[in-house]
C-alpha cells in the first residue's frame, strides 16, 4: 500500500525542487509586500542600501549594515507568517493567540532596535572621525 504525499513539492528532486521552490519564496515576498510594515521597511532599506557604501569602512562593516537591513525585514516577515498562521485557526480571541503575535512583535522591535543601533553608531563614526 503506497501512499501519495499532501505536497507534491516533496516528490520534486533537483533543479526542478529549486525552481518550484523559488517561485514559492518570491509568492512569499508578494505576500509580504501587502503588509504595510514590511512594504515600510522594505522601501526604507532600498534607500538605506546604498548609503551603506558611504558609512562603512570596509566590506566587513559594510555587509553588518546590509544585513541590519535584511534581517528587520526577515523578523518582519516571520511575524507576518506567525500571524498568518494564527488568524487561519480562527478569528475568536484566545490568550495563547495574543501571546504569540505579542512574542513576533517584539522580535520585530528588537531587531529594529539592534538595526537603528547599528546604524546610528555607524554614523556616529563616520561624523566624528
């Protein structure tokens, strides 16, 4: 008796897994750019990018100011999917339901708050020295 799996991703091998799997992340990416947060924070990062070059140093500096940006938006999106998740079971209110989402959130404010300090102390060197 054989058994055929809930998802035919599974049964994919290759580079037939990786481009399925590929077009699968960027419907993930179109789902988040329809939340206001991560449109934000997306099109902040678009701008910050390039200001990088300017406040880093070296390419060490340069690449943890991009990936600041990055990951506030990864965080972002996780939240997004946590949320996603939690409002598919049902709409009703429920503790553990609110704690969740709480807990998402406050990822997203500390990596906000690594990503701004980050930012702010490299600008703080590159202004005074």
């Amino acid at each position: 008796m054989t058994s055929t799996p809930v998802n035919p991703q599974k049964l994919r091998k290759g580079l037939s897994r990786i481009w399925h799997a590929a077009g699968y992340s960027l419907a993930g990416l179109r789902a988040g750019w329809h939340e206001t947060a991560f449109r934000q924070e997306a099109i902040v990062s678009i701008f910050l990018f390039p200001v990088a070059f300017w406040l880093g140093h070296n390419w060490v500096e340069i690449a943890l100011l991009v990936a600041c940006l990055v990951l506030v938006m990864v965080v972002e999106l996780l939240n997004t999917a946590v949320e996603s998740a939690i409002d598919r079971v049902g709409p009703e209110w429920h503790d553990l339901s609110k704690r969740a989402k709480d807990i998402g959130s406050a990822a997203v404010l500390l990596c906000l708050l690594l990503c701004s300090g980050v930012w702010l102390t490299a600008l703080f060197q590159r202004l005074t020295a």
